[in-house]
C-alpha cells in the first residue's frame, strides 16, 4: 500500500474537532539551505504559494478525531513532502536523510510541510465512482487516474475566530471542512448542495492515512452522492461545462482533464497501480469542448470514443496513490455507503 490508514470511520459514527495553534511551522535548516535545488523538481509543474494548514497529531477518545493544527505553505510541502526522492549532488535524498530505516516518523516527529490534504468521490446514486484523468502538468499525479476530489486545507479558506485559531468545537470543523469541499465542488463541476445528499461529517468521513510515497503527508478522505444515477450525472457534467454565469464557472484546470463514470465494483487495481477499466460500461464525460472548442472538435472527441469502444474495450492506465486509498477506504466502509452495497458483487471485479 502507497499509505498507512491511522484511522478509519468504519461504523459512520466520528465527529471531528481542532486544537489549532496560528503558529508557524520550522523547517529543518538543511532542506531551507537546499529549497532552491528541491524547488527546481517542480519546474515543469504549475505552482502557487498558499497559506496551509499542518496536522502535527492527532487522538481519538472513542468518539472525536481532534486534529492537533498549526501553519504551513503549500510552498513548504513542495520541497518537503513532494521532493522525498530528489537526489542531491551526493546522491543522497530528503527521504535517505530524515526517513531512512525501516519505519517513518510518528507525525509529531516529522520534519515535512505535512499540510493537510483532503481526498474524496463523487458517487452517483446507483454505485457509479466519477474519476479524473489528469493532464501532464499537475503537480501530482500526471497523466494517471485520480479522486474527484483533491484540495489542501488552506486557511484563507477555513473559518478563524477572533485569535487567528480555527473553532475547537465539533460543529466549526464540519463548517470549515464542509465548506472547502462544497466549494471545491463546485469550482470543478459546477455541482451545489442541490445536487447532492446533505453533508454530515459522521456519514460522509472515511478516514486519515499519512501517504509513504509523499514522506508520511496527511490526508482526510470523503465522499460525496449525488442526486443522479450515473447516465444523469454524465448529462449534468456536460451541461455545468458550457455555464456562462460567473458563480458557476468552472476552474480551467478542470476543464483540461478528462473524466469518467465507472461502476465501483468494476474497478480493478494492481500492484503496479494500473487500473483496468471496460470501457463499454463506464461512461465518458464530454466536457473539454464546452465552451473552449469548437463543434468540429466536439464531433471527433465523440468519435474516437466511438472508435475506443471499439477496438479497445478495456482503458488501462496508472492510477494516482491517492485514488487507491480512496477507493480502499469505499470498500472497507461500504457496508453503510447506500450506493455501493445496492451493486452486485461481479466475479473478476475486485480490487487486489
């Protein structure tokens, strides 16, 4: 596994809270010394600078996962986190230097950005997971299968009382994560509240894994049903595409990628990390061509699905670590996700 699970809501039954702290997090004096070398790793990426939130720990009493915060960049888990396997001249790396032997850092320990990252899917009604293939200049993930849903928790976005802290209380961390979320949503597919079930932490939480590939970064994982089956849901994409309203418009980044409704119980994944999906029972989301190109554009995008469908029924590609855990953390909840367990378990179509 590219993960280790630190926590899993299995029973649908965890609330979480904060214990924040507005202060800023150190980084070793050798990876300051060396940010312009580990900058340069991310020279054919597109990067901007952020204000972020770190999880030094956390603790659960039986009922509440308190996330014990403070401040980071997103600069920070650039040259940390996300350059664990640079090579400096010596031939030595981030990892080799602060992560070597045979365990990784407990959270509190950790010398990275570590900001907090939150992962998640969207699922139409009848059990359909909409998955992402990105383009080749995402800073992660390039040209691989990713989660709908990919942010880090940033503080312009989170609400902060009169001492610069975010809430303590169970209720201002669902509004702060419900509400990053919400709004993610609909900066990338135009989807508001109305278009699918009422958040609520305890149903919508999966869990808290440290990603081993990324140095042990931390990330919340989520999901999200819509109100449409999987047919309904491809046709509201594709509408939300060509919006012109100026609440509704989508990110660019968005509109660069292409994406797919899968049935979850035919996604099968790998030791590689290649996931092999039947074309002929996933539905492709046309989205690219609104409005950015034109209706010459839009025909031969449809025909070379056609052409796919085809000649090549099954899309094989690599996924991102990320989307494998998501997908993990759906199938160890499943049993209370309503989408999922209405599927009928199909021969061949489980995840190794």
């Amino acid at each position: 596994m590219p993960s280790v699970n630190m926590f899993t809501n299995v029973k649908g039954d965890t609330k979480i809270a904060f214990n924040d702290s507005p202060l800023f997090y150190n980084l070793p004096n050798f990876i300051i010394e060396h940010a312009d070398d580990l900058f340069s790793a991310h020279q054919n990426s597109q990067k901007s600078n952020n204000k972020t939130i770190r999880l030094n720990d956390f603790a659960y009493d039986g009922q509440t996962l308190t996330l014990d915060t403070m401040r980071s960049t997103y600069y920070h888990m650039l040259i940390t986190n996300r350059c664990m396997d640079y090579s400096f001249s010596n031939g030595l790396s981030i990892r080799d230097i602060y992560e070597y032997g045979k365990y990784s850092l407990p959270l509190h320990k950790a010398k990275f950005g570590n900001q907090i990252g939150i992962n998640g899917l969207i699922i139409s009604k009848d059990g359909y997971v909409l998955i992402e293939k990105r383009d080749h200049h995402k800073t992660t993930w390039k040209n691989k299968f990713a989660q709908s849903i990919s942010l880090a928790l940033k503080e312009d976005e989170t609400k902060l009382n009169e001492n610069g802290i975010l809430g303590r209380t169970c209720e201002e961390a669902t509004h702060i994560l419900k509400n990053v979320i919400e709004k993610t949503i609909k900066s990338n597919f135009a989807l508001t509240p109305d278009d699918y079930e009422e958040f609520v932490m305890e149903k919508n939480f999966l869990g808290l894994a440290r990603d081993l590939l990324e140095g042990g970064k931390p990330n919340l994982y989520f999901y999200i049903v819509t109100k449409y089956n999987a047919k309904e849901l491809t046709e509201k994409l594709k509408e939300n595409a060509g919006r012109t309203d100026a609440d509704l418009a989508l990110a660019t980044g968005k509109l660069a990628s292409d994406f797919y409704l899968v049935p979850f119980d035919d996604i099968a994944i790998n030791y590689n990390y290649v996931m092999n999906l039947n074309r002929k029972r996933a539905y492709k989301v046309f989205r690219k061509v609104y409005p950015r190109s034109s209706w010459k554009s839009h025909v031969f995008d449809r025909f070379k699905h056609a052409l796919a469908l085809i000649f090549r029924p099954n899309l094989k590609r690599e996924c991102g670590e990320a989307l494998l855990v998501t997908i993990s953390y759906l199938e160890i909840c499943r049993n209370r996700i309503l989408p999922i367990t209405k599927k009928q378990n199909k021969p061949g179509g489980r995840r190794d």
